[in-house]
C-alpha cells in the first residue's frame, strides 16, 4: 500500500467538535419550519443535516445549543416535538490491505483515485462491444484531477444515463455507491456469464458517470473537517470558504433555496458556474448532450431515503409542474418500491419542492430544463437520520443492493417507453 502524505499529522488538525449536539426539531406546519430555521441560521455554529416540510435537523456547539434552549420558549406552542443527543465525530479510519478490491469500505481521496486508474487499467478491453474509457473532465480549484468514465458502446445509438457522486463531499456513500455501479458495469461488461437477466438491460444504455465531483471538500473531509460540505474557493472579504456546487448551476440561480452569505452551507458563489467543478460537470454533460439523448441523470446524495425529482425550484420561479411529470412519478414509484424490497428500508418518491424543500441553481433542474432530460433526480440514499452523514461502512453493499434494484427499474421503464 503506498503511503497517504496528506493524512499524516491528522491529529493536529483535526476539527473538535467536542460538546456539540445533534437535534431533531418537529414543526407544525412549513411556515413555522421557515421561521425556525431562519433563526437557527444566526447561530455560528449551524450545521443543517437534513430539513423537509416537517422537520429540521442539525448540529449546533455546546454554546449556540444554550442559547437556542432559552429560544425555543418563543416556538414552543409550534414546536411537535425536540430530540436531543450528544454528537461526537472519530478520527477517520482509513483503508489499508486490498482496499483496491473490496467494495466496503470508504476510501480517501488519494486512494480513489489510484482505483480509478486500476479500474481503466483493468477493464480496458470488454467482450460485449462496450468500451470503459477515464478522462479528466477538469481541475478543481485546488487543481485535483475530476475524474469521469465513459461506458458506451461505439457501434450503436444508444440512448445515455449520467450519474454523478460526491457533489456534497461529507456525503461518503455517494462515492462508495458510484464505486459499486462502475465495478458492476465493468465486470458484467467483461463477462456477460456474470450478469443476472435484469442487469443485461443496462447494456441498452450509455453510461457517464462522474464518481468524485468535488474532489477538494472530500480532501478536506479526509484530513480537517468531517463535515464539511462545500468545495474549498475562497471569496473575496470573506473568511469562509467554498461554494455548494449544488447551487451553482444556471436555474433559478441566487433565488429561493440558496444564500448569498458565503459562510452558509448553501452558498451559491459569485456567479452560475462560477466554480471550476460545475464548469467542469456543465461541460461534460454539455457534451454528452450533443451525442445524443440523455433519458437518465442521477446525482447520488444523502440522506433521507428519497427519489427527489424535478423540480426544486420554488414555484415562485417556475410554477408550471415539470414537462415529464408522469414519467417522474411512475418510474420513481417503481424504482422506490424495489429498492424498499431488498432490505425493508422504506424509500420514498417524489418532487423534490413538494417533498423535501425548495433549492435553486441545481444540477437536476439544470439537466431538466436545458437539456431536456426527461428523468432527472436527486437520489437521497441511507439513512433517515440515525447516522445521517456518518453512515457506516457496514451499510455500503446493502445500499448498493438498494440502487441497484432502483436503477433496474429504472431502465425498465425507460426500454417499456
């Protein structure tokens, strides 16, 4: 195993977050969910994991938790219910031995890398007239190779699924599950003797997927901050960092659904596609495009346990329902159903402004409305709230069992058309 220089010294630099809480906050209606939130957004300390149209929850240090107690005496009569637990984050357990060809567990940055290069290496050469080919898409702005793979058979106009993952760094089983789909593509691809019958009908597809979409926030995850969320662009007068690339794109952009504080989690930048990693994924899928139909895009992101639809936009800015609404729903229905059927866990579908909340400048909106993408979705993986971001490694292969099941009847309904 080669050593990993960037991890060394974690220790030192590692964040603390020693005293936090992590609290779960019921409302009774959306609009008291809005002014709650506005105001846990003047904490320093606010670290939003997850909020629908229902409940919020979030981190908050051991100070900012005590003054929101003396707070929440002015929600109280709006407030369902509150739980409270003490949060802590380990250091992170990196991978060694044979890391390469074991599919549970969570890889650094640098080790993602060198299996994306073993995979090219590996499954150069293919026996269904598919070919696997790695390019780099682009740099990030700490100038770290975005890594995309094509699996597209030359000889035929087929239509095209886009995956991405990582666009949220702390999110970790998005990189495992996009790891999972391409060693699964790869190795059927090689020998159709191990491909099940369902799986064969991803081979009536294209594939693109980009695997690490924000390269330098899941370095610093590695090494610094576990939770952090954003990419890592400065902003001029402004001590905090990064952007949240899935804000970025050129819908709605700056409107309902992302701030223009550059200390917020949901900062939107300095302009649409202003930050190398969205330039660099809107060139991409710009081309793929070009090439030909784009039925799929799927970005892989947690938690919650829902197939979240177009759009996010507030109907504020977009009223009319998205142009393939049926299709969304009829084949999220299907897709939610066999992925609850593989472990028991309940997934749900859904539009995403309807079912999770408002957002602006994302890149499922983006692929809906300018390229025309007829299925376009944010797939929230595991869990609901128990682990949140720190899911564990244990649950890598069932949520891989989950999405697969998921993208069958995905393409199922695509080839039923």
């Amino acid at each position: 195993m080669k050593p990993f220089p960037s991890l060394l010294g974690l220790a030192s630099c590692w964040k603390d977050y020693s005293g936090y809480q992590k609290i779960s906050i019921d409302f009774k209606s959306a609009d008291v969910g809005r002014k709650i939130v506005s105001y846990l957004e003047t904490l320093p300390s606010y670290d939003e994991w997850q909020l629908d149209q229902q409940r919020v929850e979030f981190i908050v240090s051991q100070d900012d938790h005590h003054v929101l107690l003396t707070a929440m005496d002015d929600f109280f009569h709006d407030i369902e219910s509150v739980k409270s637990s003490r949060f802590s984050i380990p250091e992170p357990d990196v991978p060694t031995g044979l890391y390469l060809e074991e599919y549970d567990q969570y890889l650094t940055n640098d080790q993602l890398d060198e299996w994306f290069d073993w995979l090219a290496i590996s499954f150069s050469d293919l026996d269904n007239g598919f070919v696997l080919r790695q390019e780099e898409i682009g740099r990030s702005y700490e100038n770290r190779a975005m890594k995309g793979f094509s699996l597209r058979n030359p000889s035929k106009d087929l239509p095209w699924i886009v995956i991405d993952c990582g666009i949220h760094s702390r999110e970790f089983i998005s990189h495992a599950t996009c790891r999972n789909l391409l060693i699964n593509l790869a190795e059927c691809a090689a020998n159709d003797a191990s491909c099940d019958t369902e799986f064969s009908n991803f081979y009536e597809f294209n594939w693109y997927i980009m695997p690490n979409l924000n390269p330098d926030g899941y370095e610093y995850n590695w090494t610094t901050d576990r939770m952090w969320r954003k990419n890592r662009t400065p902003t001029q007068g402004s001590i905090c960092k990064g952007v949240d690339l899935n804000r970025n794109s050129d819908i709605a952009w700056s409107t309902v659904g992302a701030s223009g504080e550059p200390c917020s989690n949901t900062y939107y930048g300095t302009g649409p596609f202003s930050e190398p990693e969205m330039a660099a994924w809107n060139t991409t899928i710009g081309s793929i495009h070009e090439q030909g139909k784009i039925e799929v895009y799927i970005s892989f992101h947690a938690y919650a346990q829902k197939l979240l639809s177009s759009w996010a936009v507030d109907f504020s800015i977009i009223a009319d329902e998205p142009p393939t609404l049926e299709e969304l729903q009829a084949a999220g229905a299907a897709a939610s159903q066999a992925m609850t059927e593989q472990h028991g866990e309940t997934y749900l579908y859904g539009q995403s402004r309807d079912s999770l909340y408002p957002s602006s400048g994302t890149s499922k909106d983006y692929a809906m409305d300018v390229l025309e993408v007829p299925l376009s979705w944010t797939w929230e993986l595991r869990d609901t709230g128990e682990y949140g971001f720190l899911l564990p490694s244990d649950q890598i292969m069932p949520v891989w069992d989950e999405v697969k099941a998921g993208l069958i009847e995905v393409a199922k309904y695509v080839l039923g058309k």
